[in-house]
C-alpha cells in the first residue's frame, strides 16, 4: 500500500497510516533527501518507462544493494517509487521530490536551516524565542547571524528566501512604477535584489535600502557589481529601535517579506513609523504571502510550515499571517489600503497603502 497524508481518512487504517507517516516524519524526510541526493531518484527518471533494477543503480551509483533497498522501501510507501517485480518507477511525488525547484528549495531550507533546531521548537513555544538557533551560536534572532551562519545553511536560507519573492519581483515592478516614483526606500532589503531591479527596470529612480549592517554589506557588493552604486544609499540599522524615525522624502516605501519577520507588536510599530514618514501622495507598499490568499491547499501548508521556522528559529515570535490581521495591523498604524493585488508570482499580495 502506498498513499499520502488525507486531511479526513476514510478508515482507522488509514487514520493510522497517517499518524505513522508523522510519527516516523524526520526518518522519512532523511530517506527522501538521500534518494534525491544519491541520484537514486535521477536515475529512475532517466531510465523512464523501462525502470531500473536494483543492480543497475547499485552498480550506477556506486551504492549497496542494502543502502538501496531500505531507502525504497520508504519511497514506495510515500508514493515516490514503485517496485513492479524487481523494476523500480519514478511516481509523480517522487519526480516534485527529484525536479521541481519550489520543493528542493524548500527541502534544502528545512534540512540545512531547521532540521537540527527544531529539536527546540517546544522550549521555543514555551518561550518565545527562536531556542532552535542555539545550534548555529549565540543569537537573539536568525537576522543577527545570517551573514555567519554556516555556508550551507546560509545558501539555503537565501535560496529559500530570493525564490519567493523573486518569482513575485517581476509583477510588483510594473504596479510599483506605475506612478514613477523617483525615490523609494526599501525596508529591510536584504542583498539588495529588489534595489537592482529597480535600478535596472526604471534609470531614473533612486534607492535607500534599510537593514541590518550584516545584510548591507552582502547588499554592498551584490549592488556594485551591478553598476548601480551611485543611485543606491545604504542605512544600516536595527529597525527594531522604535525611537529611531524613517527617512523621510520617498515617494514609495517599499517592505517585501519583512513584516512577517516581526510579533505583531512590532509590526505596528513598524508600520507607524513608515506612516510618518509618509507625505502627502507618498504611498506604502507592502508585498507578502498571507495564509487566506492562497490559491490552493499547497500555498496554505508551505506558509503555516513555515511559520514555525520563524517560531523556533527566526525570532520565537513571528509569524506567515492572514491578510485579515495585516489589514488590522494597518489601520491600527493610521494607514489605509488604497488596493491589492493577489497572485504576484503564484503566492504573494501587494497591498498599497497611504495615510488614512
Ligand atoms: C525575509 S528577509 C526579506 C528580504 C527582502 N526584502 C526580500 O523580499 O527578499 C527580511 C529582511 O529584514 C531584515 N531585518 C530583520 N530584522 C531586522 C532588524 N531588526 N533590523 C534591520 N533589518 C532587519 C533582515 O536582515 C532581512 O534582510
């Protein structure tokens, strides 16, 4: 029998296949990861139609015969392979698991950034820290240590991080520019990506990107190299320092995945402080995933298992939140929406604010 989780099983059999498969979840990730990464997986999917016996990969992947057949034993049981008389077949799951970007991206963050932390997700619970960080150092939250985290975790998490909203990037652009803004402060830019597309995508508009000095200095190169320098100004800060205004004078102010990285007290505060340094015509724009925006069922899951990455390891406090409690968080910081946009790159909003 091979099959995946059901929301509503049919039969206590099926209730209790789930609750093995989360029972057994860590076990079956690590196998998964291993076919995906031994080329196991890669090289049933060459082999196609034909399948691939077990001498084959064994002698292909220079592995054991053992080490193969533990490992599709549990493919076969999570829907990735199937074992027809001793040829093995790449099943749909197993190709997502083998080719699709969105879930290796995402597999990689959960395995190089969360996996050993998450050991700590219960005293992160109780406490309301990110305990899970504990395992790269001695951090308050994930933002601190991003530019000396260990190289793999540090390429996941920019994987992770550059996918989403890359993807979103190219729709935003055209809505942002509408109104040719000439000047727009980007609120925790990170590498400064979004700075360089808009460099690039409109040559008269200039940029102020806020950050931490860690983030700005990974932000410094990225914006030389692309021959923009001289129209971006680079403000490093904890924003996290209530007392500290804005910049005042942009026609945009622009936070993309970043209000998310915050207790919903700070976002309030956060946004505050973007209200007063708002004038007249100036507007707000924030681009985020929000849980009651999805298009499907998968959008929901990655974002509610996502929120507990920002529970035991960015901050111990923040959250993926519902589009109903930003539009709260808004009005409590003396905004309103002028309009929104949904689907920006498959999963993100944009929502354009002014003064209320
Ligand atoms: C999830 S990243 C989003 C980056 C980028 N805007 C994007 O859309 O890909 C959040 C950014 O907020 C910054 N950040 C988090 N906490 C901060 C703080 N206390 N002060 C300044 N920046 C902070 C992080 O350094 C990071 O660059």
């Amino acid at each position: 029998m091979s099959q995946i989780l059901k929301a509503r099983p049919a039969s206590v059999m099926e209730a209790s296949y789930n609750a093995q498969m989360i029972a057994f979840a860590p076990l079956v990730f690590q196998a998964a990861k291993c076919m995906r990464d031994l080329g196991i997986l890669d090289f049933m999917s060459t082999k196609g139609k034909a399948g691939a016996t077990l001498e084959e990969m064994a002698s292909a992947l220079n592995l054991t015969a053992y080490a193969i057949t533990v490992l599709l034993e549990i493919g076969e049981k999570t829907g990735l392979t199937e074992n027809r008389d001793g040829t093995f077949f790449l099943l749909p799951t197993g190709r997502m698991i083998q080719s699709d970007q969105m879930t290796r991206i995402n597999m990689d963050f959960t395995h190089d950034v969360c996996y050993q932390g998450l050991f700590y997700l219960e005293e992160a619970l109780k406490t309301g820290t990110a305990s899970g960080l504990k395992v790269f150092g001695e951090w308050d939250t994930i933002y601190q240590a991003l530019s000396s985290l260990p190289e793999k975790a540090q390429k996941s998490w920019f994987a992770f991080d550059h996918f989403y909203s890359d993807g979103a990037f190219p729709d935003a652009l055209p809505l942002v520019f509408a109104d040719k803004p000439t000047r727009l402060m980007d609120v925790g830019g990170n590498t400064g990506k979004w700075a360089v597309k808009c460099c690039t995508y409109d040559l008269a508009v200039n940029i102020t990107i806020l950050d931490l000095p860690g983030q700005l200095g990974l932000a410094k190169q990225h914006i030389a190299q692309a021959g923009v320098a001289e129209r971006v100004t680079l403000c490093p800060m904890n924003l996290l320092d209530h007392s500290v205004p804005f910049p005042k004078g942009c026609d945009v102010i622009w936070m993309s995945q970043f209000l998310v990285c915050f207790s919903e007290d700070h976002v309030i505060a956060l946004l505050k402080r973007a209200a007063d340094a708002l004038h007249e015509g100036a507007v707000l724009f924030i681009l985020d995933t929000f849980c009651d925006r999805q298009m499907n069922e998968v959008g929901e899951f990655c974002l509610e298992a996502s929120s507990l990455y920002f529970t035991c390891m960015a901050n111990g406090n923040s959250r993926m939140y519902t589009f109903k409690s930003m539009r709260e968080f808004i009005r409590k910081a003396g905004l309103q929406i002028l309009d929104q946009h949904d689907n920006l790159g498959g999963s993100h909003t944009l929502i354009r604010c002014a003064l209320a």
